[in-house]
C-alpha cells in the first residue's frame, strides 16, 4: 500500500452516512422525548384532539368514551400542558393509541358490581376527576375519522412499491447470490459491571439478539432498505469514491470563510483573538481575563468570597460566548468558578450531561472538528497504518478497541486493508464502550457494528464483529474477550483512559488495572494516545492552571481555523470543550471524571504494568508530517520524543500517541 494514500480521509463520508440514515432522528425523538423540537411537534395534534369542534356529541359516541379515569386520557388530556416524560414513552404505546377499558369495577373482577369497591376508593376518584377534562373534549368519533384514514392508506399505498419488490427471496422471488466475504456480526454481550461492589469480568447475555434487533430495525425504519438501496446509496458511493478529494474541499471552504470573516473584522476595526488573552469592552481599557481567572481561582480556593464575587463580576462583563477565543474560554471558566464557589460543581455537571445533543448536531460538529483540527485524523492515521504494518502476511486479526462509539476510525481501515496483496485477512473487531442509558445498553455500539459490517462487505474484507458495554473498563479480563492465539491481536485505545479513577479517589488504581489486563492479554501491539494534561492534580489553584493554560490552546485552535459565527464551533466550545473544563474546575471526588495525566506520567504506568515501548515507525510519522502540512494551519505541532507521536498547537503539546507490546510477549 502506497504511503501517498491517505485512507484517513474516510472519516468524513462515514459521519456522512450516519447523518443520512433515516431513523436518527426518530431514535433520539424516542430516547429523549423531552426534546422541546418533539414537543413543538406535537403541539398541532393536541391542539386537534382537544378542539370541540373536532368531537362528536352524539350519544352514541358518547356511550363508547372511554372512561376518563383510565390511563389514555390522561395521557391525552394532559398532554397539552405537561411535556412527556421518559418515564411515560412505554405508556404511550399501550394507552394513548391503544386505549383500554379501565373501568375501576373490571380491576376486582366483579363487572358492573360496584360494591367490591371501598368507599375510600370511590372517594379517591371522585377526587381525581376534579382534575380531568370532562368526557365531552376527549370523545372523538372513531367511526367518523375511520373512513378518511383508509382512504388515506389507500392514497398513500400508490407511492409504495409491490411488497414482492421490497423482500428478496420473498413470493416466489429468488434472492440473490450471496457475497463470498465471510460477513457476521456475533452474538454481542453487555458486561454487567455498573455496580460499584462487581469483583471480576463476570458478563450478563445480551437479551436483544442480533435476529431481534434486525427485525426491529426493519419494522422502525419503514422504508429505510428501499432508500438505503437507491437514492441513499448512490449517494454513499459518490461520497465514497472521492473521498479525498472531497475532504480537501472541505478543509478549503473552512479557510475561505475564516479569510472572508478575519477580512470582515479587519475592515469593520475589529480584532480578532492575538493569543495573549485581552478583551476589551465598548470604550474601556484592555482587560487580561486570564489574570483575573487565577486571582478569583486564588479567592476561591481560600474561601474570600467577597474578592471571588466581585473578580467573577469584572470577567461576566468582558467575557462573551460569542467573542473571540479569550472571551469564549472565560465564559467557560466563569461558569465553572461560580458553581464552585456555590458547591454546586457536581449537580451542575450531572445538569450539562443529561442535556442531550441532537445526534445530527453532533456529527456535524465532529466533521467540523474533523476538518478544522488535525489531532483526531493523525491519530487515526498512525493507529490505522500501525495496524496495518503489523497485518502484513497474517491470516486473521483482532482488534480490541476500547471506547469504540460511532466507529470513525474504522471504515478508512477497511478499505485500506482491503487492498492488502494477498488479500485482506480475517478482520474481529471487539468494541468496547460505556452502557446507553435504558433497557438496551449495547445499542449505540451494535449500530456501530451494522455500519462497519455494511463498509467490510463493500470491500470484501471477512468481518466479525462484539460489542461489549460496561460502566467499569478495569473489570473485563482477557477471559471475557474471547482471544484467539492465531490472530494477531491488537489493543487500541484513543483518548478513553483520561477518564479512569487513579489512586488519589480509589486504593487499586483502575488505571493500573486496565493496563496490567491488556499486558495478560498479550497483544502484538498496544497503541495508546492520550490527552497530554497535567490537570489532574489534588490542589485546586495549580489544576486551575494547568488546565486554563490547556484550554486557551483548544479554544485559540477554533479561533483561529473556524469563523465565530459558526454554529458547530460554538456546540464544540459549549458544550464538549465547556462541559470539560466545568468538571474540572467546579467537581471533586468521583465526580471529577476528567483527570489526564502527561505522556511521561503514562509512560511510567505502562513500563509499571509490565508494557514495553516500541520504536516509531519513521514512515508513518513522515507520512503524518505531510499530512499536517499540506491540509491544515501552519501552527500545529508534530514532534517526537522517547518513541511518543506528539501533537499540538504554538509549542504546547496536547496530545500524545506510542505503541507497546507487553515485556514477556515473543516477538
């Protein structure tokens, strides 16, 4: 495989793809039904259900109203003023579009026969009704909207193609000739491991199987294999084929419209963030915001509220989250010094965390990222050209990927291997992420796994795949991990150990111990890239520090590639790079669960554990130089030291990657 070819550049038709998909919108609508967009959405048909005019008055009708104390209508009474909660979706299946006589007698089993009942009983729903709507505003007449439904179906039916069309091998039909790569996604496992008192690598089965999953997915998605085999799959293939050339477009747009919008501020008498980290407000002075930050930080950290409040008033009326660079990040760090001071570090981030981002916002973030910073698309590249290496004239191998999520990294991979000479080898990929909330935890991973089941059949690369969720990383062994000894078994791990607990909060470090597990494994290769910060430190005004030190390059990084007025970037600084450093500066104990150490900090728990480092292979850096070089800002840092890949911004390393093997491995 020719180094010229930047097989990294994958990334961003595979975000691509997972925006188009047609249910990932309806799946967050259900997951998250609180969403004001679903509650907006719903409010014409309540309005509907609720409108007088709308109802029959008949006494027919009248005598097939549901009860109104059974469960549908208050659903659908109160609906119009309460928004939905989590709690209610399963309801709303069983009650609000299925109603069910629940008349209060049916409950004893006696009929009609009220005297089963309790005087208190009766007394309680007499009471109840005074907080319903009357019978005549939830009557709607069946029988009078029926007729229009079907014609309905009838209408909508003309745009449907034949049911013999929509299943292969259906009525007669022959399906067709199946591809030859050997292509299945193994039964997956949900490791039980969120209770704090789990011992060892124990694993519950996955109750949803993969035959289960298919076939709800088949009946949530209507027609989504119609358009994922048509219109949406020419798409995909026009994405995918020109992939590179369409990733440099990208990055062009990005730096015209930064060229546009520094022209415009240049031209208006603006000034745009100069990295020494001023703001000025209308006719004032210049204000060093970075100065005040760790004067209120001192004040806080030695209880002098009267000097923290009054320095957090002169940083809220310079700071802006609509500034420049400097002006975003001391909005950030106001909020999470003011939540510290109140105590209110942890309630305010579990507040942040449960606030859900549209998938869509997400993902369209990320390509931002993607396009705009080059930390991720090297990482990959190095971890995927490693791999790679260590495939050559190998038949099978394994990969364990630790905090796999969406799967970016892995399509590029795919089509890279694909073209390996003598054919691809047998590719397992195991991936391992933290529990979704809800009954089906693996879902976000098993989706990853559909995904990158679909890009190995595209290239004809034999694929299995394992999605394996837990809450505890240090508590899989290699026993739960099913390692082949005639695969060539790799570990991979970017950027997810930053957020395990060390000695200073737990006795065993579950740092040491995820790392002495992956030295028990055995693996060819452990790649390991990390977030280079010191900021995990137990005093409060050094990781202040340290760690506004570190988000001044992050948020300098955005200012200087990304124009302000762009949406995706203000999503990134609010509420991932925010979010972030809110933990760290307002939370305490387990609730700090941001906690990075330096690359020489790693190093020592690596060698501690029994891993050994490995040589950096001179052409994947030179490669990654380029790669730099031609596609983004000149400020970025590639440099190397002790056998680590380092990364940065203006000579501030943020970002570091290496390759173990364990100490007793045979080479």
């Amino acid at each position: 495989d020719s180094p010229s070819s930047t097989p990294e550049d994958l990334v961003l038709p595979f975000i691509s793809r997972i925006l188009m998909e047609e249910d990932i919108d309806d799946k967050f609508f259900y997951d998250f039904p609180d969403n004001p967009a679903l509650i907006e959405a719903q409010q014409p048909f309540l309005e509907i259900l609720s409108d007088p005019s709308s109802n029959s008055t008949s006494d027919d009708s009248n005598n097939r109203a549901v009860s109104p104390c059974s469960p549908s209508d208050a659903s659908v009474g109160n609906a119009a003023q309460l928004p939905p909660t989590p709690a209610a979706v399963d309801s709303y299946d069983r009650f609000q579009f299925e109603p069910v006589d629940l008349d209060p007698a049916a409950f004893f089993g006696g009929g009609a026969n009220s005297d089963l009942m309790s005087s208190a009983f009766l007394k309680g729903m007499q009471e109840a009704n005074k907080f319903l709507p009357s019978q005549d505003k939830l009557v709607i007449d069946l029988e009078a909207s029926s007729g229009q439904f079907f014609k309905g179906v009838e209408e909508g039916n003309k745009f449907l193609p034949r049911e013999d069309k929509l299943v292969a091998g259906f009525n007669g039909h022959a399906a067709p000739a199946p591809a030859p790569a050997v292509l299945s996604v193994k039964k997956e496992e949900a490791v039980d491991a969120v209770s704090a008192n789990s011992g060892g690598g124990r694993g519950r089965k996955n109750p949803y199987h993969d035959d289960e999953l298919e076939q709800e997915g088949g009946r949530s998605s209507k027609q989504s294999a119609l358009g994922d085999d048509v219109s949406a799959r020419e798409m995909f293939d026009r994405m995918l084929m020109p992939s590179d050339e369409m990733c440099i477009v990208q990055m062009q747009n990005l730096r015209i419209a930064m060229q546009e919008a520094v022209a415009k501020n240049d031209s208006g008498g603006g000034k745009g963030a100069n990295g020494k980290g001023r703001g000025r407000r209308g006719g004032s002075d210049v204000v060093d915001l970075r100065t005040l930050l760790i004067h209120c930080a001192q004040a806080v950290a030695t209880d002098d509220r009267r000097s923290a409040t009054e320095l957090l008033k002169q940083i809220k009326l310079h700071a802006r989250p609509d500034g420049d660079g400097t002006q975003r990040l001391a909005h950030c760090f106001a909020e999470g010094l003011q939540a510290r001071m109140a105590g209110t570090g942890g309630l305010v981030h579990q507040s942040l965390m449960a606030t859900r981002i549209s998938a869509v916002d997400m993902l369209k973030a990320y390509q931002l990222y993607m396009a705009a910073i080059c930390f991720k698309k090297v990482s990959f590249l190095f971890s995927n050209s490693t791999i790679y290496n260590a495939s050559l004239g190998k038949k099978k191998i394994h990969i364990i990927d630790y905090g796999i999520q969406y799967g970016f990294q892995w399509p590029c991979f795919l089509r890279r291997i694909s073209t390996r000479p003598g054919g691809p080898p047998d590719v397992r990929i195991t991936g391992i992420d933290l529990p979704q909330p809800g009954f089906r935890p693996t879902e976000r991973i098993e989706e990853t796994g559909r995904r990158l089941k679909k890009y190995a059949h595209e290239f004809n690369v034999p694929f299995e795949y394992r999605a394996i969720a837990t809450a505890k990383m240090e508590s899989l062994r290699k026993e739960d991990l099913k390692i082949d000894p005639d695969e060539v078994l790799i570990v991979n791990s970017l950027f997810q150990f930053k957020n395990l607990m060390d000695e200073s909060v737990v006795l065993e470090s579950p740092r040491d111990v995820v790392l002495k597990n992956i030295r028990k494994m055995q693996p060819h290769t452990f790649i390991h890239a990390i977030v280079n910060g010191s900021f995990s430190a137990p005093f409060f005004v050094t990781r202040f520090r340290e760690v506004l030190f570190y988000y001044s390059a992050l948020f300098d990084v955005l200012d200087t590639t990304t124009p302000r007025d762009n949406e995706q970037r203000m999503l990134i600084e609010q509420n991932i790079l925010g979010r972030a450093a809110l933990n760290v500066i307002a939370c305490e104990g387990t609730d700090r669960v941001e906690r990075p150490e330096t690359y020489k900090q790693w190093q020592v728990r690596n060698q501690r554990a029994g891993l050994k480092l490995l040589p950096l292979n001179p052409e994947v850096i030179e490669l990654a130089r380029d790669k730099v070089k031609n596609c983004y800002h000149k400020d970025f840092v590639i440099d190397i030291d002790q056998h680590w890949l380092l990364q940065g911004w203006k000579g501030r390393i943020l970002y570091a990657i290496s390759t173990w093997t364990a100490n007793d491995a045979s080479s």
